[in-house]
C-alpha cells in the first residue's frame, strides 16, 4: 500500500468535496457510537472491567517476552510452528515459504489489519500466489483495486450503490440494490473459494500463552472456513495480542465487541489450537503462527508504550470529529484514526507521517471511550514534539510557537498581550461577535465564522475564582476586618 500520509491536508480536502464519501461517513455517526453507549449503558461495571483490562495490559506488555516465549512453548507441543519475524520483509517471505512448501497456488484471508500493514496480498501476487479474502468488507475492496478505510468496517466509505456496481462487473449478473442478494451472491462466489483454497489465512485478535491458542472474532463466519478447510492455516498477527489465559482473554473479549459494534459479544468467536488431530473431525493439517515485531519492541518501556494495550476495536476512529469528516483513506495509510496517528508515525517514520498526530482537536473523545484507557491525545502530543525537535514542523508553525513561548515566559506582558487580542478580536467581531476573516487564521475562517471572545479572559476568570476562594477561607472575623 503506498504511503500517502504525507499528503494528508490534500487528502481531506478532496475527501470532504466527495459527495459519496460524506453520505457514507454520514453512516458511521448514526450507527457505532450509538450502538456503544447503548451496550455500555446495559453493562453497569463497564468502567471497572475498562480499568482491570488497563491494568492487566500493563501487566503483559512488562512480562511480554515471558508470555510469547509460553505461549510459543505452546503451540509447539499441539504440532504447530511459531515464525519470528522483525519486520513486513520477513514476515512476507516467511509466509510465501510456508505456502512454496505445500505448493499453494491460491489462499483464503480472512480480515487482518496486520497482513495490510505488512502489504501481503501484494506481495503473494508478485510470487505467483492468489489471495483471496473472504471478509465481505475486504472482498468487495479487492474487487475495486481498493484499500480498508477503517478498521473493523473496512468499506465503510462505499454505499449500497457502490457495492452492486462492483459485484455486477465481476460476478456478471444483474445488478441488485437489495443487501440479501448481494451478501447470497457473494456466498456463491466466496464457497467455491473457500473450497479450492490450498491455504488459509487469518489474524488474531488474541493469543493465550496458556493454551497456545489463537483466536479470531468475525460476524460473518469466513474465518472458520478459512482456517479450517484448507489443508495449512497460518495465522499472521503480532506480538502485543498475547493474553495469560482464557479467563483474561474473555475480559478483553467482553470490552472488544460492546466498543466495537455495540454488540454484547461477536457472533463468531473461534479459538485454533494447533493443527488436525487423529480424534478431530476437521482442521488444518499443518498450523504456523507467524509472529510480527516490526517496531512494537521499541516502544517498549518509552513514552508510547501504552499504545500497544490497543485491542483493534475502533472506538475512537468511530467518535473522532476528524475521522467523521474525513474519512479513513486520508490518512495515507493502514490504520486511520486517532490510535493511527499514534501509530503511523512509528511504523513509516515521523518524517511520513507528521501531519497526523496533528490532525486532532483534542477534544479527547477517543479517551474518554477507549476500553483500555490509553491516553491517545498525550501520544500524539509527545509526537508533535518530537517533530518540533527535528525540526519537521512548517517554518511558520516554529515561529508562532517560539514568539507564544517567548510571551508565555513573562506573565506579565503575556496578559497584556491577551487583554489586548480579547479587545481586537471582540472589535472585529462586530455586533453579532463573528469572524469571517483572521490574519492568520484562514484555516478555520475560510470553512467557517470564528466567535469572537466574550467575558473575561481565562486568566481574569482564574484571579476572580482565586480571590473567590480566598475569601470562603477566611473567618467571619477576618472578613469583617
């Protein structure tokens, strides 16, 4: 997938003129974040159980190599094999080894994100290996040449209209605007595939150390025919998905699809356990779990390391104003959103990817519904500073910061300065207190009017409160005096 992160203010602009797109992001708004409060308004220790999954997170990310190095213990003793692979190179190479050893000529998927981040359908094409995935969302985006636009609803920014258009070009049949017969023509089509397949792929949503189990989560059901007709399945995933235990897994489990979709569980909820044995009815005959680093070690122990308590649920793509307006593909690469402008920047490098982490109000929605509590608006802080550092921000943007920051150092003349500003915006605000054009600021004024301040400023409101309190404290005598 090529990068297009650096290209992000283009990105939105033509995202937001897409007259298609907006209808479709129009969607997202009135469905999953509905759909969550609804299923967390149902689940009263919903709160507990977001921070015992925060604090047990923490507890794996500071034991990790404890739980992957059990967990691969594992999957070795059911017959199966664990591949180590540091970056989307290896990874890729090891997986078209695995299918060279079986002479695979096509393979199924089922939905993984990490298979886009290492961009694997590309290159099993290239080595004369078909993917084919199953996920409805994802066949109808290989269908259109087309990319995931959000990470558990990856067609998210396609209507009806679209869909049929792409299924009456490939399959030849008459077009149809009704939702059944489309999802039945796409069973059709997908069975056959699904049969012929000599490998099949899948994610992980989680792995148990104790059992050496993976397990995925699907609403569809592909992902058990995946894993389960072909004669190899291998499971691609990375290292931060490991749990301890069933138990543990099951307390994600009960966040995961509540934040998700608003569901109380997903429908399908599928654990592999190692290849076929003698006493099974069905299954793979081989099993390999192809383990991916590719720069999560080194968040380790630094200051984005709570990004890697990540569960892929999408709540906070699905609350972010920014996403709502602009949609996924604008951020130019695999994972949009808020937790994608975190990690972006550490995957393809900041100097890629800086526009993102600045592509945020802050507002702090994607916190306040993220069900491991990661602290998202600090991350993409800490990566606004590190391009400041390496001097990656516009010319104009280090100016402005350096003259607030020379300003902000004496308080004095700072308030001055604020009093004044108050006073020229309240002037050019007129009488119904809007701004239609600011030097300076025609990123906001150009889409929109500004409000002009009224009241006091922060810092007359500050004193008055403080001086307020003050004089709670004091005694009726001291107050008389």
């Amino acid at each position: 997938m090529q990068i297009t992160s650096p290209a992000f203010k283009q990105n939105a602009r033509i995202a937001l003129k897409d007259a298609s797109l907006q209808k479709a992001l129009g969607n997202l708004k009135a469905g999953f974040p509905v759909k969550r409060a609804q299923a967390v308004a149902r689940l009263p220790e919903f709160d507990a159980l977001r921070d015992e999954a925060r604090d047990l997170k923490n507890h794996i990310l500071e034991n990790l190599d404890i739980y992957l190095e059990q967990f691969e213990n594992k999957v070795v003793q059911q017959g199966g094999q664990v591949h180590w692979c540091r970056s989307s190179d290896d990874a890729c190479k090891t997986i078209l080894d695995i299918c060279k050893q079986v002479d695979a000529k096509t393979v199924t998927k089922g939905k993984s994100m990490v298979s886009e981040e290492i961009n694997l359908n590309d290159y099993l094409e290239k080595n004369g290996v078909t993917p084919v995935e199953t996920d409805l969302g994802e066949y109808i985006l290989q269908l259109r040449g087309d990319h995931p636009s959000h990470i558990i609803a990856p067609a998210i920014h396609l209507n009806l209209e679209d869909v049929s258009e792409a299924f009456h070009q490939h399959h030849h049949r008459p077009k149809s605007d009704d939702p059944a017969v489309l999802m039945r023509e796409a069973r059709e089509v997908l069975r056959e595939q699904f049969v012929a397949a000599d490998v099949g792929i899948t994610g992980a949503n989680f792995l148990v150390a104790e059992t050496g189990s993976t397990l995925i989560v699907t609403n569809e059901g592909n992902g058990d025919l995946t894993q389960t007709l072909p004669k190899t399945h291998i499971v691609v995933t990375s290292i931060e998905k490991v749990v301890p235990t069933l138990e543990d897994m099951t307390l994600f489990l009960r966040l995961l699809a509540r934040s998700a979709t608003g569901q109380e569980f997903t429908v399908y909820n599928t654990l592999s356990s190692g290849p076929r044995r003698e006493s099974d009815q069905d299954g793979p005959e081989n099993f390999h779990v192809v383990l991916i680093d590719n720069g999560r070690s080194d968040m380790l122990g630094g200051e984005l390391q709570d990004m890697l308590r990540c569960i892929r649920c999408s709540a906070c793509m699905n609350h972010c104003p920014v996403y709502g307006a602009v949609g996924g593909h604008s951020y130019g690469w695999v994972y949009p959103g808020p937790m994608g402008s975190v990690l972006t920047p550490q995957m393809v490098g900041i100097d890629k990817a800086a526009l993102l982490p600045n592509a945020s109000t802050f507002c702090g929605k994607c916190e306040s519904v993220c069900p491991v509590r990661i602290p998202l608006p600090k991350l993409m802080r800490h990566w606004r500073e590190r391009e400041f550092e390496q001097h990656l921000s516009p010319r104009a943007v280090r100016y402005g910061i350096g003259g607030w920051a020379f300003f902000a150092k004496r308080p004095r003349l700072y308030r001055l300065l604020s009093q004044a500003s108050n006073l020229a915006l309240r002037l050019l605000g007129g009488k119904k207190g809007l701004i239609h054009r600011l030097p300076l600021g025609a990123g906001w004024t150009d889409g929109r009017d500004m409000p002009a301040p009224s009241g006091k400023t922060f810092m007359q409101q500050w004193q008055a409160k403080q001086q307020a309190q003050q004089k709670q404290q004091q005694s009726p005598q001291e107050q008389q005096s």
